[in-house]
C-alpha cells in the first residue's frame, strides 16, 4: 500500500468487460477505486474483484445520480471520477500524485483535455479535440450534475485547467454505436420533455442536418478521415432521433397517452 495515494476513483459499469482493465490497470496507484455496477452479465465484476476494488451493485437510475453515487462511496479527500473506457495515462498519473500529495495546492478541482479515439484514430476535430473534462476534485468542493444524460462535475471554488490528457477509447462497432444512440436519444429527448422543450419531425431533421454541416465541414471533421465521416453522421443520427423521440412525447402528451 506505501505506493498509492490518497485518491479515491469512482467508476459506473454494466457489461465493461472489454474496457474495465485498461481503464483500473491507469488508475493503480489510488487507494481506493469504487465500481458501482448496474447489472453486468460479463466478466466487468470478476475483473474489478481482482483489482480489488469495492463493488455495489445499485439499479441504474441515470447518469448523474448513478455517478453521484459512486463518489458518496468515496472515502479518500480527492475524487477521481472515470468512464470504463477511459485511461489514465503515465503522464498524466504522475500529475494527478503530485496534487493530491502536495498540502499547498489551492485549487478546488482540475480539468483535463480528453484525447478521443475511434476506430483506431486520434479525433482532433469537430470539437473532439481538446474536449476539456472536469475529473479531479476534492470530496468536500465537488459533485455530479443529476442530470440523466450529459452529467458533469460541479466544483465549488478555482478549478486547474491541466495540460496532460485523459484518453478516451469510445465504442467504434457501427452496431453498438446504433444501441448507444438509441439509448441516449431516448433519455435526451426524456429530459428535454421534463424540461418544457418541444419539437416536430421536420425540426429534428433540421437539426440533423445542421449538426452533419457544423461537424463535418465548419468543425473540419472532414480533416479526420473516415472515422470523421462517420462521427458526424452518426452525431447528426443521435440529433435526429432525439428532437424526433422528444416530438413524438409532445404528441402522445396532448393526447393525453
């Protein structure tokens, strides 16, 4: 135990079999890591037991409150908070030590810039680069936005900008890319209801469009190859079947459904 520090990482799971090693092999220097899992079929438990990291297991109740649960189970006085796919890497280890053992360091949290890749490809465009994300913070300044979809850190006092990155390794199979978008259009357009939004068919496929011409050409998506192509089509998908989803619960709403 003289190698790790005092950091707690928090981690949600279901089915990660394929990232969750990778993702708590960057992260073995903190004392503690906490899984809350939702349901995993797969090997994602037995592989963090060996790690051996604390488990729950907990219904999923959306993005934000199922993280937000992650971090209550956190003990240490700085909060590192990851996705399964998701990597610390050497360098960026080596920053998140010298915070978190170092008793002058003011600051309240740290962003990272986030290094995103698909099919095998670093995404420097369309605003996937340098996509800053806020990770780091201490226990008792920060918590995660209840919001069911897109959460996000919430610190209270100065947040670090850092230089080194966090690596993202998001899902490149067009067929698991399809169960993605059909999961988070859905929630998307559920908390854009809740919100008092409406929409209509011809304006989810005005959105779509607008999204494929701001990625792929005003974004310069174009300039990341195919994979490019294909995330500004599958962004401009994702746009399209939320507004058309959020369309549809407007529709069964009036009629009283």
């Amino acid at each position: 135990m003289s190698n790790k520090v005092d950091l707690s990482v928090a981690i949600i799971t279901k089915d990660e079999g394929e990232n969750i090693h990778a993702c708590l092999q960057s992260v073995a220097f903190a004392r503690q890591v906490v899984v809350v899992d939702s349901g995993s079929r797969d090997a994602t438990l037995k592989i963090a037991e060996a790690f051996g990291c604390e488990i729950y297991q907990e219904s999923w109740r959306g993005f934000g409150p199922q993280k937000q649960s992650a971090v209550d189970k956190c003990r240490e006085p700085w909060v590192l908070v990851l996705d399964a796919d998701e990597r610390v890497p050497p360098e960026t280890a080596d920053i998140i030590k010298e915070i978190v053992t170092n008793s002058n360091v003011k600051e309240a949290g740290f962003s990272f810039p986030r290094k995103n890749y698909f099919q095998g490809r670093w995404i420097k465009h369309a605003g996937w680069w340098p996509d800053r994300v806020m990770r780091l913070f201490r226990k008792d300044a920060g918590k995660i936005s209840d919001a069911m979809v897109h959460e996000s850190v919430e610190v209270r006092g100065f947040v670090g900008c850092l230089n080194v990155p966090i690596e993202h390794y998001t899902e490149s199979r067009l067929s698991r890319i399809i169960q993605k978008i059909d999961r988070y259009s859905t929630l998307g357009a559920q908390s854009a209801f809740q919100e008092g939004k409406t929409s209509s068919t011809a304006g989810a496929f005005a959105r779509a469009t607008f999204t494929f011409v701001q990625d792929y050409f005003l974004r310069l998506g174009f300039l990341d190859g195919m994979p490019g192509l294909t995330l500004a089509v599958t962004d401009a998908v994702n746009k399209f079947f939320k507004y058309a989803k959020l369309s549809e619960l407007n529709r069964q709403h009036r009629n009283g459904r």
